[in-house]
C-alpha cells in the first residue's frame, strides 16, 4: 500500500510497483520537498524522475488541459493541488496503462462451441408465442435473461478448470498406431508410468469394473477370484474367493459394497469381503450394471429376464421377462438411464423399468450382436457384431453414422469419457479415436494382450484402459482418455471418508423415482398437454 | 539356464534404469523427431486439504455431460424442499394474555418494531413488548369500547377513539414505553366515532362515525365534514402514497373516496354486501383492499371502481379485518370464521391459512412493520403472534444455510406446477367446520354456475354476460 512519509529511508534497491505508484497519486497531495527528498535516495530511474518533473511543471500551470484521454472529470481534479492524471500521463510511456483507450473493451468474447456446450437448448421466441398477458411475457424474458446470464458464466468459467487432457503426438512420419505402451511408459512421468502394469492371474478370464470415481477397481475371475483394491497404489481392499464360477463384478453406489454374480445368485460384499446379502432373486446374472443415481442394480438373465434391483431399499423395482433370448450382452445410458441390450438376431432393444415391452427396438446387424457401448454424453452407440461390422449408431435420430469391418468380430467395446472407443478383436485391444464423428482409417493405439480378452472398461478421470483377459488382468495407458477436470460435487478421486459419508447421504436423498425414467431426460420439464386440455375443459364446462 | 537368468536379470536392470530417468523435458522436446505424449496425472496437493483445520477443496465442472439426467435430479431435490417447508411450517410463535376484555383494535408504530398497542373492548389500552412477551404499559383510554388506534407519523403519537366520543392523543418519549399514563391532548366530539386515520405529512386527523370528519389537533371543532347519505361509516383510512386520499367504508354497503382538498366526497362504489374494513397498498399509490361481508376480499384500483382488479375468496364466514404488508406484496386477512388467511395481492386465492381450537372470532389483525410477523386480535382476549412465512427460521442464518434455503424456495417455485409439488405445496389441515362449510359452498357455487349456464342455453332472449367479478358491484356514483 502507499507507504509513510518514513520511507524515504526505504533502500533505493527496493522495487515499487505501478500500483502503489498510483495509489499515492490518488490519496497523497505530494509536495516538491518530499518527491524531491525521495528522488535522492532512489536509483536513477528514468520513468519516475520524469514523472517528478512532470509534476513539478503541471503545478506551476493550473489551468494546463492536456488534450490526452480526456475525462469529465478531468477539470474537477485540477481544483485541488494534485496533478491531474490524464496531463502526467501523456509524459510517460511506461506507465500509462490506466486512461488509456482499452484496445478490446468490454468482455472477452466466448468461443461459440463453449458457449454451444453450455446451452441447454433454444430460447423461447416470446413476441410470437401467444403469451397474452404482458406482464407474463416480461417475467418470461426476464427469465430468458437470467438462463442466458448463467450460460455466459458457466462457460466463462472454464477458464478456471485447473487440468488439460492428455495427448499423443507422434514423431513426425510416424502414426500413433505403431506406439507401444512400453514406450508411452518410458516416456511419461514416474507416477503415470506405475498405471501401466499387468497382473498375471490364473483363475479364469476376468471381468473388470472400475468404481464411479476412478479410484478402486474391482476383478472378478471366472474360476471364482474376486478381488477389489486400489489400482494407483496397489494397496489390496479385499481379496477372495468364492468358489463358484463369477460371471460379473460390479461396484455399488461407493467403495463400501459391491455386487457379484456368481453361478446361481447375486452376492453383495463388504469392502472386507464379508458376504452382507445373498439375492435369490437375480439367478443366473450375466451382466450386471449399476445406475448410480437411482441407486438401481441393473442385471440380465441366462432366461432372458431383465431385472432393476433398488440397492437402497432393497426392494425389487421391476423384472421383465424379455423373451428375446439370453442376454449377455448389455450398457447403460448414461444419459437418461436406459438400459441396451444386444441380441442374437442383430437387434438392439433398449429397457426401461416402466414398460414391460422395448422402448426402442433397433436391428443393427444381420448377425448376432456381440457388444454394445453408449458413449457418456448418449448421443452416439456402437454396436459390434460376429461379422466383423463396427457400426457407430446417433441415438436421437437412430440413424447409422459410420459402419466400419474389422479385422475379425469385436468382443468388447467401451467409450471413455472424451468419446475414445476402446475395441478388443481376440488379443488385441485397438483404441479409435473420433470415431463417431470422422470415418477414421487407423486406429490411435493397439496393444497385444497375451490371451483373449474377456473384459474392457476406461478408468474413469485418468488416461487408462482396463483390460482383463483370460490370464489375468492388464492396465494400458491411453493418453487423452480421460475427463480431465472432474467435479467434486458428483464423483471426486480425492474423497476422504467423511466426505465419502457426507455424499452419500445426499445422494440418497437425492436419488430419482425409478419412474422417471424416460427416453428423453428433459420430458419432466415439459408441459403435460393432455392434463391441461382436460383440466381447462373442465373448468369450462359451465362457463358462461 | 545360469546364462538365462543373468541375461534376464541384466534385462531388468536395464528396464529399471530406464524407468528411473525423469524424461518429461526430453520428450516434450522442440524437436519433430521425437513423440510428445502427455498422461493426464494430478497433483494430490492440489486436490486435498492441508490440515485438518481447512474446508475440504471442491474443484468444479459445470460442463452438462458431467451433470446428466439434470430434469429429474432437480425434480427429487423440488420434491425434497416442498415437503421440508412443510414440515418447518410452524408458525405460531406465541400468545400475548393479559387483556381482561376482548381486543377490539390493533395499532403499530414504525419507531419501535417491537411494539404493539392494543385497544380492548372495555376501554383498556396496552402497550406490548413482542419480543419480550410483555406488557410495557396499560391504561384506561375510554369508557366503552376503543374503537381504533392509528399512529401519527407526524407528530409521533398515537391517536385512539372510543365509545365515549373522545380523541385522545398518546405519547410514549420512554424508551421503556412506561409513561403511557395520561394522553397528550382530548378532542371532545359530540358524536359517534368508529376509525381514525391521521395525514402522513400534515397535523390533520380523519375520523369517521356518523360522517366523515377532518380535524386538527389544537381545534375542537372539525375543520371539514364530508356527508354522502344518512348512512354511518364503519373505517376510515388515509391513503400513505397519494397523501389527500381517503377511502371509507359505510353501512349502507359502499366504499367512498374522498379527497381531503376538495369539499364534496369524489366517488363511491355500492357492493352487494357491506365491508368492514379498507386498507391501502402501502407501495401502490392507488389499490385498497376492503374486507367484505360476502366471504370475500375485494382489491380496487381507485382510478377505476367499476370493476374490482382482484376478488380474494377462501374464507368461509364474513371478513372482518384485511391489513397489509409493508413491502405491499401481501395481505393478512382476519375472519369470523375463526381463521386469518395470507394472501398475495394479485391472486385470488389465499397462500396459508392460521387456525388455532382456541382462537375463537377474529377482530383485527395486523402485520408488523418488519414484515416478519402477523398479530391477531380475538374475541377471547389475546392477541396471537404468528409467522408472516411460516417455514422461516427465526434466528441467526447463516450463509450457508441461507443459501440452501434460497435454492430450495427457487426450486419449489421453478416446479410449482407440477401435481404432486402444487399438492404437497397447497395442503394445509384445516378445522373441521371450514372443511365442511367450504364444501358446502363450493358445491352451492358449482350449482349455481351450472344452473346458470343450463338458462342459458334453452332461453332465447339473454340478458347480459357479467363476469363473476363484477357481479359483485351494484353502482357507481359519483
């Protein structure tokens, strides 16, 4: 801040700021003893002698009017015995930031897309729509104000997100299909290089599950091993086995309980691994998934049977007989919490807990359907099936955007959180980059996994690719895999046990009605026509 | 198999030379020779707290693909306000007993927030400590009833009327409301007087009895009497905006407006049914509100009496006291049903209703100046204090706190709408005679609509469609 008059005694080597410099122009007349006392001890330093001078002169000339950034007020600062800004300013180049004509004035304009990512659809054109009431019509707009305001904000913010996604670059004739991960591991820092590494299990094929939050991961062999630990630190949460064959593994709502399907019912386990509940009811799973904002545990039958188990009541919500066939191939929709499943006769249907018949039913191959994934936005879905076809499927207009052929059927295959396409052909585990929207030639990264790959899952929030094969289980790094800024409010890495507590009590109390969920997420915002014809019908009825 | 084994270790040492470089700076080196690869790694500093001291550190996200199914997630946390507001919905906050006869008028002061007069029905004037829950002071102001209090911003005192056909002038300097003892100044008038209302800028008192009358403290005489008919008038109020303004209610079921300037009264409006009480928007300049005897509350636009801008319904016996808030969005409504009522001033039907079994007929009721609290003044001698919003935390809010509180009434009013929010909302218990009288004349209304319609439609030659409004009006005169 503007320092006393004892600072004349302040070394000459000290650096004051423009700032400061500027502060004393606003609140302290300045006499010519005192700047001229100051000007001894200090260093000569160009600027600040002139503005000495300037000062100086400007006082000998009270009605001076310098023609530089001329402000009103400009003659009502010359009343009292300070210099007037706008004159000094003219003298000196160098500090001359304030008055002067701000080249880009107002705000930073927002790129398009940002902004575009941000909306969350059209404004409503008010002067046509038919409002009548012109009061109502200004509170509407007022409203339009207020969400465009928000939108600007939200976008505007991202300038404080604090990480930048990962990349890969290859050297230049190089294409980054021909990197391996050994030397993507050479070449990155000590503790990305420790998340590539390969654990060499004998208990059957594995199927892999990675908790919401990116943090623990949770192996499931199908000789009976079961196993959930911290993959970053390797430090073993719990380690079993249980002695029937595991056909699917998947965590709960947090690192506190996870779901087994074994050879006739669905376990759940404690994070020590103590079996805390047996479920008659799910028998047979294949596939198991969880819907972490309606706390419901997805999972498909042997016999066809689609089942939504609400794990916070423990009540069964809902258990549709499909009759399609076994279902071994299922997803989830992150976007509105619909489940896809794939069929043997090269159909997609996609469920929900309030229907007992499809919501949509898609025929996406000619041959059976071997894997389906939804990216996380819900807007694009690949489906693979035996013969080879790679097809990459827009979920508003269900129309077909890329059809690729593949080397040989593609068993699995999952988005990660930046819409990177994970594929695993028989050993080989391909990652596409941009698939949905460019017809791409060649994949961004291949890595050949000792055996046939069994399980394929993106660690949510880091630059990893889970694989588990039949010998074990294998960690890949795939740069730019990962969302990069995550929000702590709905998964955070960083939890720490109260934190962990605190979450999840709210989002229990926040956990959606099994109801609500529709094909389009937005529907509740909309206006129920048909009760509002009928209620003003009503009201009618008698009116005169 | 040695040579094997060496060649292997040897092939680890060297692996484990090479993990242990720091090869950031090399590969991200300027040249194109060379892969640049970047694996997203966070700093755990950057994202956990330092001591246990400390906040936890909640970096966000606000990109939409990070925050799906936003309709419904939103619609739980509406679903989840809605209901707590009800169950903090606890108004009643506390009863003022003390009163050996009926409270009849309620008056407030704008310099003490904290203070409430009370008139009785055998003369008694109080001076209450809400905040303390107790009496300040008490004298005997008349002999009969005290008709009504008004508080003079003017001249800082207060004027009460009684039975005894005085004016008496009251002023309390003491900080501790203790020398209410002896009035200021009495005005000896010869006849009835049943409401006061003193000028907002100017030593000038309006009363009403027998006819309208305009004094000054220091005369004994009124300086203007304004007569319309033979008929008395029942309150009298001065309007605080549009400061010459008067309105009053008479008995022979109209509301007339006066202009203190003028010398003949400027208009009046004959309704089916008298009103009891008037009272003016405090920020509009222009809209009064009268209690009427048909169950309902009328809002008038002054400028325009033909036809009334509002018409509240809900109570279900006469409309006995109307006050307003001032902040002039809402206004409390006393009734002879037993009930006192919230309504907002541009909708028809009430916000919440007040109830107790031991409330027992309504005669005023007032809204306390920092629009926080409601008094109600009954037959049997207390006086109730209630919330204006009865989910409101009374005490200190913190920031937090009160942010989530102001989410949450956003969210309420942003799904209002929808059947089970507007029906958790709406649902008030009500005593069981007001559940059966509203029935009761729901069905009668229905009836009568439905009759109304059906001669409509079989008759040939029709009389005039009037709209429910303005049924209520018989004339305008001027």
């Amino acid at each position: 801040m503007s320092s006393p008059k004892g600072s004349e005694k302040k070394p000459a080597s000290e650096v004051r700021s423009t700032a400061t410099q500027n502060l004393k122009k606003k609140f302290k007349p300045p006499k010519d003893e005192h700047l001229l006392r100051k000007t001894k001890n200090k260093k000569p330093n160009n600027t600040f002698t002139k503005k000495a001078e300037g000062r100086v002169v400007k006082r000998q000339l009270p009605k001076f009017k310098s023609s530089h950034g001329k402000t009103p007020n400009s003659g009502a600062v010359q009343k009292f015995s300070r210099p007037p800004k706008t004159g000094q300013k003219g003298k000196e180049g160098a500090q001359d930031d304030q008055t002067e004509e701000d080249p880009f004035p107002g705000d930073a304009p927002i790129p398009h897309a940002r902004l575009q990512k941000h909306k969350r659809g059209k404004a409503e054109d008010l002067d046509k729509n038919g409002v009548t009431f012109l009061s109502n019509r200004i509170h509407l707009k007022k409203k339009e104000k207020l969400v465009k305001y928000a939108v600007n904000l939200a976008a505007r913010s991202e300038i404080l997100l604090p990480e930048e996604t990962g990349f890969l670059e290859p050297a230049k004739g190089d294409c980054t299909s021909e990197i391996t991960q050994v030397q993507i591991k050479s070449s990155v820092d000590i503790t990305s290089a420790t998340k590539q590494f390969d654990l060499s299990m004998q208990f059957g094929p594995y199927a892999i599950n990675y908790l919401r939050n990116g943090r623990k991961m949770l192996i499931g062999g199908r000789m009976g091993h079961v196993a959930a630990f911290d993959w970053v630190t390797k430090q073993l949460t719990c380690e079993m086995n249980v002695m029937e064959s595991v056909h699917d593994v998947a965590w709960l709502h947090n690192e506190t309980l996870f779901a087994v399907a074994q050879k006739e019912w669905t376990y759940i386990y404690d994070n020590q691994g103590i079996e805390v509940h047996c479920i008659k009811k799910l028998n047979n799973v294949l596939r198991m998934e969880f819907l972490p904002y309606h706390f419901l545990l997805a999972t498909t039958n042997d016999s066809g049977t689609l089942s939504w188990l609400d794990v916070s009541m423990g009540k069964m919500v809902k258990r549709t007989h499909t009759h399609l066939g076994r279902l071994d191939v299922l997803c989830h929709n992150p976007r509105n919490a619909v489940l896809c499943c794939g069929h043997s006769k090269g159909t997609v249907s996609m469920w929900t807990p309030n229907f007992v018949s499809p919501v949509v039913k898609m025929l996406c191959h000619t041959q059976p359907v071997r894997s389906v994934a939804v990216d996380q936005s819900g807007v694009y879905m690949a489906t693979s099936s035996i013969d080879c076809s790679l097809k990459i499927w827009d979920l508003r207009t269900y129309n077909c955007l890329q059809s690729y052929k593949l080397g040989c059927g593609a068993s699995n295959i999952t988005f990660s959180q930046r819409g990177l396409l994970a594929v695993s052909m028989g050993n080989i585990v391909e990652v596409y980059k941009d698939i949905c929207t460019e017809t791409i030639h060649k994949p961004y990264l291949k890595h050949f996994v000792g055996s046939s790959v069994s399980g394929l899952k993106f660690c949510p929030y880091e630059d990893v690719l889970g694989v588990g094969h039949a010998r074990g289980m294998c960690s890949m790094l795939v740069p730019g895999a990962g969302e990069p800024n995550f929000d702590a409010l709905e998964s955070n890495p960083f939890q720490t046990k109260s934190q962990r507590r605190e979450t999840e009590v709210k989002s229990l109390l926040e956990k959606i009605q099994p109801e609500l969920i529709t094909l389009d997420p937005f529907e509740l915002g909309e206006v129920n026509r048909q009760s509002v014809i009928e209620k003003f019908e009503e009201k009618t009825r008698y009116m005169v | 198999m040695d040579k094997d084994m060496l060649k292997k270790q040897i092939e680890n040492m060297k692996f484990q030379a090479t993990m242990e470089r720091w090869p950031l700076s090399k590969s991200i080196a300027a040249d194109d020779s060379k892969m640049k690869v970047k694996v997203l790694v966070r700093n755990p500093d950057d994202y956990l707290r330092e001591t246990k001291r400390d906040i936890h550190k909640l970096p966000r996200n606000y990109d939409p693909a990070l925050h799906p199914l936003e309709a419904p997630r939103e619609y739980t946390r509406a679903l989840n306000a809605v209901k707590l507001e009800r169950v903090f919905a606890l108004p009643f906050i506390g009863c003022l007993d003390g009163h050996r006869d009926g409270l009849s008028c309620l008056g407030k002061t704008p310099d003490h927030l904290s203070w409430l007069y009370s008139g009785a029905c055998d003369g008694e004037l109080k001076l209450w400590d809400v905040a303390k829950r107790r009496v300040l002071c008490t004298v005997q102001a008349h002999d009969g009833f005290v008709r009504a209090i008004a508080y003079s911003q003017e001249s800082s005192s207060l004027y009460t009327v009684g039975d005894d056909k005085l004016i008496k002038q009251w002023k309390s300097e003491a900080e501790d409301g203790s020398d209410l003892k002896a009035p200021v100044n009495t005005i000896l008038t010869g006849g009835m007087l049943t409401g006061i209302s003193p000028h907002r800028s100017k030593p000038i008192l309006a009363t009403c009895g027998e006819a309208c009358n305009l004094w000054e403290p220091t005369r004994a005489q009124p300086i203007k009497t304004f007569q319309w008919g033979v008929d008395s008038l029942q309150s009298i109020k001065f309007n605080q905006v549009e400061e010459n303004i008067l309105a009053a209610c008479g008995s022979d079921r109209s509301i007339i407006l006066y202009d203190m300037r003028e010398s003949v009264p400027l208009r009046k409006v004959v309704l089916k049914m008298r009103s009891n009480s008037i009272c003016w928007n405090p920020m509009e300049a222009f809209i009064f509100t009268v209690a009427n005897e048909d169950y309902n509350l009328y809002t008038f636009d002054m400028r325009n009496l033909n036809s009334p801008l509002n018409v509240h319904s809900d109570h279900v016996s006469a409309v006995i006291d109307v006050d307003y808030s001032p902040t002039g969005k809402e206004f409390v409504s006393a009734s002879y049903d037993k009930t006192v009522r919230i309504y907002d001033a541009r909708q028809a039907h009430s916000r919440d209703i007040y109830h107790t079994k031991r409330m027992q007929r309504l005669t005023c009721a007032a809204w306390s100046l920092d629009d926080r609290f409601i008094f109600s003044g009954s037959d049997e001698m207390n006086i109730r204090i209630w919330k204006a919003r009865a989910a409101e935390k009374l005490g200190v809010v913190k920031p937090r706190e009160k942010t989530a509180l102001r989410v949450n009434a956003k969210l309420i009013e942003k799904f209002e709408h929808h059947p089970h929010i507007k029906k958790i909302q709406r649902h008030r218990h009500v005593p069981k005679h007001v559940y059966n009288a509203r029935n009761e004349l729901r069905s009668g209304r229905i009836a009568a609509r439905r009759k109304e319609f059906n001669v409509r439609t079989h008759t040939k030659r029709q009389k005039p469609i009037i709209s429910e409004k303005v049924k209520a009006i018989v004339s305008e005169q001027q």
